[in-house]
C-alpha cells in the first residue's frame, strides 16, 4: 500500500513572512508556521509508516507532500490523487478549504486527519460536518475522518 500526504494550504495571507495580526482560526499565521508543521507532519509520517512496516505490513509513504490551496490546485492535481498505485490520500486541513469533493473523488481513499496537539488545525470546525454530509449521502464509503487520534489512524491504515 502506497500513501501520499496532502496538506490543504493556508491562503496567501496566512503565508508572509511577518506573522498576521488579525484573528484566525488554527496556528498558522506565517509562512515558517506552515513551514514548520509541514516537516513535522513528515517526521511523524515517517515514524508511523515505520512502526507499521516493523508489524510486517508492506506500506509506503510517497516522497513529498501535495500542496492544495485552491479548487484549482485540486483540479490540476487530480491525476496526482487519483494514481492507480496510490491506495490513501491522508488530508490535513491546516487551513485553507478547496472544493473537498474534488480530493475525495480523485482518491481511492481519504483519510481527513487533524491534529489538536501542540497545534490545532482548522479543519477541526469544518471536517466533521463535512464528513458527515458525505456520510448522508452514502459517499463516505471511501472516506474516514481522525480528529488527533494517532493510534486510530493506525488501525484505519491496517484495515485498508
């Protein structure tokens, strides 16, 4: 099983080089915040594709990280997420929010992680109601949603 890691990118006036001033939802507010926590997400990855590979489960992480930050960018990257030997898209949503219908048609399977600690994503508001619309309109099959839970994210990658 191969996985590639998809980050929804902050918009641009979260990306300057000075922090912004005005209010925000979730941490990013700079350019070497995203920065910071894209390398982070890596080094977790990494670790816990480890540990998977240690239990004898023959998974990959892809190199690189897909950035998303506009319906555009999904749209021009769908092939990207719709490759035939890519088995899960693992979504952070660390800020911005693309058309997500796009992602998950485009993927064999998605996995919307959001993490709370030591920095809340700003998926955390707006994932849950949307998972559960897709789950309403029987278009979750494919689809599955961890709010910081490391171990459950584990499982989710076994059962797949």
């Amino acid at each position: 099983m191969k996985v590639k890691l998809v980050i929804l990118k902050p918009g641009e006036h979260w990306l300057s080089d000075k922090p912004a001033e005005d209010g925000y939802w979730g941490f990013v507010r700079c350019k070497k915040d995203y920065e910071d926590e894209k390398s982070t997400l890596r080094k977790e990855f990494e670790e816990l594709i480890g540990d998977l590979k240690k239990e004898g489960r023959n998974i990959e992480l892809l190199p690189g990280i897909l950035e998303i930050q506009r319906e555009d960018d999904a749209i021009e990257n769908f092939r990207k997420l719709k490759t035939p030997d890519v088995d899960v898209n693992i979504i952070f949503a660390v800020e911005g929010f693309p058309d997500l219908d796009i992602i998950v048609a485009g993927s064999k399977n998605v996995i919307f992680f959001d993490k709370f600690k030591p920095n809340i994503y700003w998926g955390t508001l707006f994932l849950p109601p949307y998972y559960q619309e897709l789950k309403s309109k029987g278009n979750a099959k494919n689809v599955f949603l961890v709010e910081g839970n490391w171990e459950k994210l584990k499982s989710i990658l076994r059962g797949i």
